[in-house]
C-alpha cells in the first residue's frame, strides 16, 4: 500500500497550492501533482472549482437508493497525489474524472485551485491564512468551473428548457434591465405558460413541456445553489462555466433562463411548490413526487438561492466585461441579509464567505481596525465572531436596526449567543416588518442616535437607553393571527377573530405613506369581505409546534380580480407577517404585532436608534432579554417620545 501524503508547509502568506491534473490511469484512478506557488511573484494560469463538500443531488428529485447523502460526507475515495494516497469525498471524486475528459467547450488550464485539496484542512493556521486569501485566488482564475454534481433523470430536460428560455432576451445587467424585460413580460398571462402555441407567438421559442419545468426545478434546487461559499465564488469569478454531469452550461445562458423566469410573476406562481400540485399530472406527480412535497415548511417554496446568487452577479458586475474583476458596491449588512438562507458547514462561514464582497468603505469597516477584526479566523468561536460582527454594526451604524434581523427563539442554535446578536447559522424567521413595503418611513425613537455603552468587543452584553412607561404595560395577552390573514370575511362570527378587528381599524389611521395605512386598501378589504361568501378550511399547523410561515391556510379566490388581497399586500404580508401574533398590553392598551415566541409578562419597549418598537423579556430588574421588533400602532412615529413619560437605561443579555 502507498503511503499517505503528507503536506508540508506554505513558506509565506501569500503562498498557495495548485492541483496538476495529471491523467487517469488505465484503470480509472485519478492522479494528480501538488504545485506550490506565491500570488505576489507570478502565477500559471490555472481555474478554481466550485463545487459542494456534501451531497450534491436534488432533494426534492428521487435520487439513487444506493448512495445514502451521508455517503458523500466521507472521504471515502482513494487518488493518488505525488504517488501517494489521498483520501477524496464522492463529489470531489467526480469532479476529478469530469475534469480528466476533457469536456468541449470546458476552459482549458493545467492546474486548478480546489479547496478541499489545496488546504490542509487539518492545519488550523492554514486553513485561516488561505481563507482569508480566497477573494484573490477567485479573482486570479482564469474561470470557475462551478461543478453541480452527476447527471441524473431530469438533467437533459433542464438544459433544454435553458436553451430556450435564455434565448428570449439578453441577460440583465442592471436593475433598470430587470425592469424593463419585467415590463416587456408583463401581457403573459398564466394561461400562456400551457398554451404551446403561446411560447411561438409571444416569446419565438419551442413549447418549454411541464416535465421540462419540472427538471429545470429540480435544478435550481440543487445543494449547490445554497452553499455560502459559493455567493463568493461566482460574484467574484472572471468568468464562469457550469457542468452538470458531462452536459456544459454558459453562465450567460443559466442566468438568463433564471432571470426570465423570475420576471414573469404569473409564471412563477404556478412553479411555487405550493402551487404545483394543482396543475402536474398524476404521472409526472409520481415522477417528481419530491418536487412536489410540501410537508417540510421551511423548504422554499421557489428556488430563491439560485436566483440570488444570479441577481448578485448580474448586479454587480453591471456592464462590465467578461474576464474583469467584479466591483465591490455591497455593505456587508445588505449581503449578510440577503444570503442569511444559506448553508454552511461550519457556522462561522456564514460571516466568512461575505467579508471579501463587502464594500469596505460602508459600515462596519467605517471603525478604524475593523477589517482585521473581522478577518477570517478559525481559531475563533461562533459566538465570538458572531458578537464581534453585531457589536460593530451597532457602533459603526450608531443605530439598533440590527434588532431588526432577530430571528425566532425555538430557531437558534448558537448556544450562549447574547439575545440582541442575531444568529446567523440559521435563516431569518420572522422576516423585517419593513421588508420590501416602499415609504414604510417609521422612526419609532424619532431618529435619536444609539448611545455608544463604551464595553468591550466581545462583552456580551449591550447597554441601551429608552422609553418603557409605566410598569404595567407588560403583554396581557397574545393572539394567534397575522395581518394578511385575519379572514376579514366572516370575523362577526368568530369570537377568536373578532378580537382582531381592532387591529384593521387601527390601520386606517396609519399615515398614507405606510401601506398598512392605505384607505382604500382597507375600504377594498372592508368591501370584499362583506361579499366573499365562501371559505375552504384547509390543514392547521400550531405556532408552538411548526416554524411554518403560515399559522392557519385558507384557500381564498385569490384568482378575483375584486380581490384587495391579491398583488402587493399579499406578497408583503407572505414575508412579513410570517411567525408573527397579534398582542395587547395593560394600561394603555397598546395593539400591536410582535413574534410569535412572545408570551404574557413581555414588554414593549421603544429603544433610542431603534425604528421600531421592540419586545424584551425580563430577566431581573434592569436586565432584559430581546425577542425581536415588532409594529405598535400609535407608537411609530416618535410618539413614545411624549406619550411615556421617562426614558431609562436597559442591559441586554
């Protein structure tokens, strides 16, 4: 038996290791030459691989019986690198063969960057250093071979359905762009997505069948997609190439397909997961029978991990050229945000994987030393790089809008992570109460300024200056429901939802530049529902026991075009008002929205650099615990101000 290969150590810094694809032997087996090498003295040119560690296949399509996922979790496979044994995953594996076959129209170099080969993983220091090298070598690559995994039963049916629906318009470049060919797909109508005849007519391309869709799902939906990392990799590349199986993908042609698809909104509505069943027939049902499962409620409904690392790089990158470096234009804020959904192995990749896309001329770079304190570092805990990161922003923003990204207690899982840092190893649920609402100009603290509380970087705890009231106006009670739903229609027969009426009224005092408080919005509803004679109960999941977006389902005719429900409203409230409760308080008898983790004895609080109101739990006389913002009607706009009558110190925990 050979022996195993050894690593030995990088000279400097900026020293990295390149694979040389040698060849496959007679027999199959994968050889490959280590090349070690130093950015800052010239370079062969060489690509990066992207790929995933784990198992690359789609969950939701019926993947082989006979490999387990936790297979590929194994370094199961044998190479030989420098005539020694080195132990490989399944993927990595594949993508070594794939690679050794030299695929048309694949970009062609001697040696290739792969992570998972080219670090000691085992060497702490390392791993550190050439994580923090990583924006370099992507943006020194010749190209990114974005590697999704083997071929399986809908993969040739996916790449057609590419082909023609990137041939429609030219990709995207821009926001403008996005709205204009938004603008031109605007007259499809839902019918038109079966009608074959449609796709000649309207848009020049052969009929896109419902099992092609369905393969160009079930690649969306591939692990690949969701990885942290990869936002990286494929914003920062000068070019990139997809395979997929021995199949090759333009980057040019994928993007354009997806940004096609998530531009027609009747069309997308029929591929949301929750909508599928309703058309797919029972034959290709049983064919993607896991496409169609909708029992596990924090799945998304639409394939938004590929659409959002298309939509970085096309934004990004703008009109500049292929094989030129991509700008750096996004806070780390907005990115941290935008990609919370993804995965990572390791929680503290979360934070990594965004740091060198970050615009280091917006906060939190701002403080002086705070990219170095940021840097990646392993040798770091989660809760260390998580609180470092929050303490930061609150310092460098001199704001509380971080509260707004407090997701639900029973989803952390950062153990002794303080309440006020958001956890950013899990997604965000509920979602910001002003997520996507245009004018939603709430300044609950009037634009008073957090007060800087002079603790250390990594103390856990915050100190914040507010306004409370009276010890009395503590949560009375709670009330299952969220706006968009409060079944307006039969509410005066339902005791349990008469209690909500007072919320609806409350939002046509709102002013008129908040959606809440559309008039005539509230008018419609008001209207609609006094006619709606109809409601189909469908299966109800408890708050207490399911993460779910949705409390209670009620099939409404959402297809009226009477209805006020529809459009913008309901696309709001899917996302805002998910995982939220109606409350009340004592004394004042405060109204309002808060998570739905909150219970009796909580508190509502407006903090100074806070834009909404927040709940905090009580720990002991001065110390709190945050459960996440929340909407008070009355108590938006600087109000608490004159209505409470004193402020006060807080110590979040």
């Amino acid at each position: 038996m050979a022996a195993t290969y050894a690593y030995t150590h990088l000279p400097s810094t900026t020293s990295l290791r390149l694979v040389d694809l040698v060849g496959l032997s007679p027999n199959g087996d994968v050889n490959i030459s280590l090349l070690t090498v130093d950015l800052d003295l010239g370079v062969p040119p060489f690509n990066a691989l992207s790929y995933t560690w784990g198992d690359p296949r789609c969950s939701r399509a019926d993947s082989d019986p006979a490999i387990p996922p936790e297979a590929y979790l194994e370094a199961s496979h044998e190479i030989r690198c420098d005539d020694r044994r080195f132990m490989v995953r399944p993927n990595l594996r594949d993508a070594l063969r794939m690679l050794l076959t030299f695929l048309e129209g694949l970009p062609r170099c001697r040696f290739i960057w792969i992570d998972a080969i080219c670090i000691d993983q085992s060497n702490m220091h390392e791993r550190t250093s050439q994580v923090q090298m990583m924006a370099r070598i992507y943006e020194s690559a010749h190209s990114i071979v974005g590697w999704l995994g083997p071929a399986d039963h809908t993969t040739a049916n996916a790449t057609r359905a590419i082909e023609r629906l990137s041939s429609v318009f030219p990709l995207p470049r821009t926001a403008d762009d996005v709205r204009q060919l938004r603008s031109r797909l605007s007259l499809l109508k839902e019918a038109d997505f079966f009608n074959p005849q449609s796709y000649e007519t309207k848009l020049g391309i052969q009929h896109v069948t419902g099992e092609e869709w369905l393969s160009f799902l079930s690649l969306l939906y591939r692990p690949y997609f969701e990885r942290a990392w990869i936002v990286q990799e494929i914003t920062l590349a000068r070019n990139i190439v997809l395979v997929i199986g021995d199949r090759i993908i333009p980057w040019v042609q994928f993007a354009g397909a997806v940004f096609f698809v998530m531009s027609v909104i009747s069309w997308i509505t029929l591929l949301n997961r929750e909508i599928l069943p309703s058309w797919v027939d029972a034959e290709l049902a049983k064919r993607f029978r896991g496409l169609l499962d909708n029992k596990d409620p924090r799945l998304s409904t639409i394939p938004l991990a590929a659409a959002n690392v298309v939509k970085l790089r096309a934004y990004a990158r703008g009109h500049n050229a292929e094989n030129s470096l991509t700008p750096k234009t996004f806070s780390l804020r907005s990115l941290l945000n935008e990609y919370r959904s993804t995965s990572a192995t390791d929680p503290r990749d979360k934070v990594f994987a965004m740091l060198s896309m970050a615009n280091r001329s917006k906060p939190p770079f701002t403080i002086a030393g705070a990219g170095v304190t940021l840097a990646p570092n392993y040798q770091l805990s989660v809760v260390a790089v998580y609180l470092r990161l929050a303490r930061l922003t609150v310092q460098s923003n001199g704001d509380l809008r971080l509260f707004q990204h407090r997701e639900l207690n029973n989803l952390r899982k950062i153990k002794d992570l303080p309440s006020w840092v958001p956890d950013y190893s899990v997604w965000q649920q509920p979602q910001s109460l002003a997520e996507g609402i245009a004018g939603s100009d709430w300044k609950a603290s009037c634009g008073e300024k957090w007060r800087l509380d002079g603790r250390a970087l990594e103390d856990p705890l915050l100190t914040g200056y507010g306004k409370h009231g009276d010890a009395d106006r503590s949560m009375r009670e709670r009330f299952l429901g969220r706006f968009h739903r409060f079944n307006i229609n039969h509410f005066d027969r339902s005791p349990g939802e008469r209690r909500l009426t007072p919320m609806l009224q409350a939002f046509h005092n709102e002013p008129g530049a908040s959606l809440y408080g559309t008039r005539y919005f509230l008018e419609s509803v008001t209207k609609f529902a006094s006619d709606l004679q109809e409601v189909q109960d469908v299966e109800e999941a408890s708050w207490a026991s399911s993460t779910s977006n949705v409390a209670t389902r009620r099939r409404f005719d959402f297809s009226s075009g009477s209805n006020p429900l529809n459009g913008e409203f309901r696309r709001q409230s899917e996302f805002s008002m998910a995982c939220r409760v109606v409350f009340r308080t004592d004394g004042h008898q405060l109204l309002g929205l808060g998570p739905a983790d909150m219970c009796v004895g909580d508190e509502v609080w407006v903090l100074a650099g806070a834009d909404t109101p927040v709940i905090l739990r009580p720990t002991s006389l001065q110390r709190r615990k945050l459960l996440g913002e929340s909407f008070v009607y009355g108590m938006m706009h600087g109000e608490a101000l004159t209505v409470f009558p004193g402020a006060k110190e807080v110590v979040l925990e």
